[in-house]
C-alpha cells in the first residue's frame, strides 16, 4: 500500500519553509486564518497539476453550500504571494509544492511536486514545472539554496538538472502538465490496477469538503456511484446505440448461420474426403499384397532359374573340360601325322596345286588383256576402211578377227601365226602414220604460209 508521507511548502501562503511529515491517520488543528486549509489545497494543486477545472481551492470553508465574497475566495496566485486579506507577504514568490509517497512493504519513495511562480501585477501565477521522481524523497532542502543573505527557493532549471542527475526514470511534464493527474495515478498504482483520473478528481473534491456521512449509502453515493442526472440526449443515443447493436446482432446472426451451414458442408465434404483417402488405402493395401505374393512366386521362380544355370554352369564347365581334352588328343594327332612320310607328300602336292592355280589365272588374264588389244586393232581397222576404204586395210581387219576366233575357239596358235598376222596388221598401221606425218607437216606449211599473209596485211594497215 503507499500512503502520502511528507508535504513540502516553500513560499505557500504563511508558511516560509515547512516539512510536514505524516505517519498513520493524522489530523490538522489550528485557529481560523492559520492555513489548515492551504495546505489541504496545496495537495490539490500538485495532484490535479494546477488544473484550475478541478480545483475547489478553501473548499472546507463553504459546506453549506452558500456563495462566498469575492474578497473571501483564493487562488494559487494568492497562496504563492502569500496575501491574507489586504496584506501580501511576498510581492514576488517562487514557490515550490511537492508530495512525497511511500510504499508501506519495501519503503520505495516517490515524489510528486510543482515549481510555481507570482508576481503581484500579474494576474495570475505561472507553472514553471511538474514533475515525478521515482525513488526520491525529498524535502524543503532540496528545494532551497544559501547565501550570506539567507536562504531562498533554487531556481528551477537548476533544480530540474539536480533530479535529471539524481533520480532515474525523472520526467518533467514542463510548463503546460497536461493529464499530470493520470501520470501521478499511472506512477503510484499498483499492479494490475487501473485508475480512472475524472471519477478520482470529482471523489478528491468531494472528501475535501468535509462533509458529514450520515450513512453507508450517502457515503456510496458521494464518492463511489456516478451522478443520477438523466441527459435525453444520451439516452436517445444509447437507445440508438442500442438498435444499431440489436440490428448488426441479427446480421452476425444471419452470418453465423451461414457460416454454420458451411461448417456442415464441409464437414461432409470432409467425411467424404476421409472415406476415399481409407478407400484408397484399403485398394493400395490390397495391390501390396498381391505384389508380395507376385514377388514370392517370383522369387521362387529365380531360386529355380538359379538351380538351373548352376547346373548349366557345371555343365558348360564339364564341356570345357571335354574340349579341352578333345583339343589336346587333335594336337598330339597332329604332331604324330607331321612326322608321316605321306603327310609330306601331301603337303608338297597341296604347294603345287596353289602354284599352279596362280599361273593358270595369270594366264587368263594375259590372254584376255590380248583378246582386248585384238579387239582394239579390229576397231582401228573398221575407222581405216571407213576412211580410206584401202583393201590392205580390209585385209588387216580380216587376220585379226580370224585370229580372235581361233583363240576363242581354243584351237592350237602356232607362234608364227602370231607373228604373221602382226605383220600383216602393222605395215598398213606404219602407212597410215607416213600418212598422217605428211598431212601434218603440210598443214603446218599452209599455217606458216596463212601467218605470214596476216603480218603482211597488218603491217600494211599500219602504213595505211
């Protein structure tokens, strides 16, 4: 629990300098005039952050209700000028107000104050700070500063970077403290409490009166139930309030039913989907087994097929063996025939017979290479006859085909038949060549003849 334990004056209303400590339940006693009341203000000023809204300053003075002079009321200007009745104390004040709060279990301080200054030809005081002070507990020493003439209130800038440097977690809400009050109550509630700054306000204001208690129930009433004042205007609203809430209650209604009627269709798109997924599962469990069963009997068969290429193997094996001996009795067979007389013979003869195979080709190839020159002087011989139509040409012709048709028969050629139709071909092959030199020779004349005539000519183009 934290309890208000110290009250910190300086140039408020009568009082100088004043520390008023306070410990349980604590009363104030003194004559009219003494300041009982100003310090009861004093505590509004610094709660409330001077929020003249929430001030009811000498409130104690006027239970009955009745209005007070104008020379009777006071203000925060009054109280820092310290003017009682016609008489000021002080023409200029700063003044300094200042709560200190204490947490019961741990003695955790807190201080809560304000920096006030007046002057007399103004009409009004001016905030000069308000501020929180976690873990501080101060008192009218702090707020003072000695001379050789005495002792006088610090001057607040310097007072704002003494707390900055002693007290962390400082805030200063300056000049203007707007919501210092909710500040104080965010600063001093306790956990998991919650504040509301205006009900706690008008209750302040209320207990500052005084007021007799006549019972439990005007005690509730006075500080704990809202004021019973009907505004038909805010009925109205809330009745409009209440039809707007009544109508967006059907909608959400109307929505949750179709919403509830999706729920359902899905569900049993769900109870569907459940049934094809085990459906599925139970056809995959049945293709497992057949493909385990297929597996085994193909196993079976591979453990056969295995039995069998082992014994294909040691077969094949045996057979190699077989041959090999095989291979081994055909070698010794061999070396024994190569060591044979008559193994000889035949090799000698199966030598002969390779030659002689290779001469008989040689010797259809010559003989066709003769017949294709045959062929080529017979047709040698039919371009001279059409061309010379010589009868020793003719007769040429004639040797050579009678020739080819011997060798083709296969009769018997004696070499001077050879020799005799070459004669016979080659003396008119060696006319033709005289022949065919003179010709050439004489048209090598007429083109010497033919050259010369040009250059004749041209030399005579030239001149000309």
């Amino acid at each position: 629990m934290i309890t208000l334990s110290r009250i910190v004056l300086v140039n408020w209303y009568t009082f100088g300098a004043q520390d008023i400590d306070i410990r349980g339940s604590a009363g104030i006693v003194g004559p009219n005039g003494a300041g009982k009341s100003s310090i009861l203000d004093a505590i509004q000023v610094v709660i409330t952050g001077n929020n003249s809204n929430h001030l009811a300053l000498n409130a104690s003075s006027n239970q009955d209700g009745s209005r007070r002079k104008t020379s009777d009321r006071r203000s925060v200007r009054d109280y820092c000028l310290g003017k009682i009745q016609n008489e000021t104390l002080r023409p200029t004040s700063i003044t300094y107000l200042a709560l200190v709060f204490e947490r019961e279990h741990d003695k955790r301080s807190w201080t809560i104050g304000m920096g006030l200054s007046a002057r007399e030809q103004d009409q009004s005081e001016e905030i000069l700070c308000a501020f929180i002070a976690p873990d501080q507990s101060l008192r009218t020493s702090d707020f003072l500063v000695e001379n050789e003439n005495g002792r006088f209130p610090i001057d607040h800038d310097d007072l704002i970077a003494k707390l900055r440097k002693n007290a962390p977690g400082f805030e200063n809400r300056g000049q203007r403290p707007a919501n210092f009050t909710n500040h104080v109550l965010a600063t001093l509630r306790g956990k998991n409490f919650t504040a509301d700054p205006k009900r706690f306000l008008t209750s302040l204001k209320r207990a500052l009166r005084f007021n007799e208690m006549e019972s439990a129930n005007q005690f509730v009433r006075t500080f704990l139930l809202d004021d019973d004042k009907v505004d038909i205007e805010t009925l109205r609203e809330s009745v409009a309030t209440w039809r707007d809430f009544q109508k967006k209650i059907e909608e959400l209604e109307a929505q949750k039913e179709a919403v509830s009627r999706s729920i359902k269709t899905y569900q049993a798109i769900i109870r569907l989907q459940e049934e094809a997924r085990r459906m599925r599962w139970v056809e995959a469990y049945a293709e497992k087994l057949r493909l385990e069963d297929h597996l085994a009997r193909l196993t079976k068969q591979f453990e056969a097929k295995q039995g069998e290429h082992h014994h294909a193997q040691t077969l094949l094996t045996s057979t190699r063996t077989r041959l090999e001996q095989a291979k081994d009795e055909l070698g010794d067979i061999k070396r024994s025939l190569a060591t044979d007389n008559r193994e000889l013979a035949i090799k000698r003869l199966q030598l002969d017979l390779e030659r002689i195979t290779s001469q008989l080709a040689d010797n259809e190839r010559k003989r066709d290479s003769y017949l294709a020159d045959l062929a080529l002087a017979i047709s040698i011989s039919d371009d001279l006859i059409q061309t010379f139509d010589d009868g020793q040409y003719n007769a040429a012709r004639n040797v050579c085909r009678s020739l080819v048709e011997r060798v083709k028969a296969d009769q018997k050629i004696s070499p001077q038949d050879i020799d005799a139709a070459v004669q016979r071909v080659t003396q008119p092959l060696q006319g033709y060549r005289g022949v065919l030199n003179e010709r050439y020779a004489s048209r090598g004349r007429e083109q010497t003849n033919t050259m010369a005539d040009l250059r004749s000519t041209q030399d005579q183009l030239r001149t000309i």
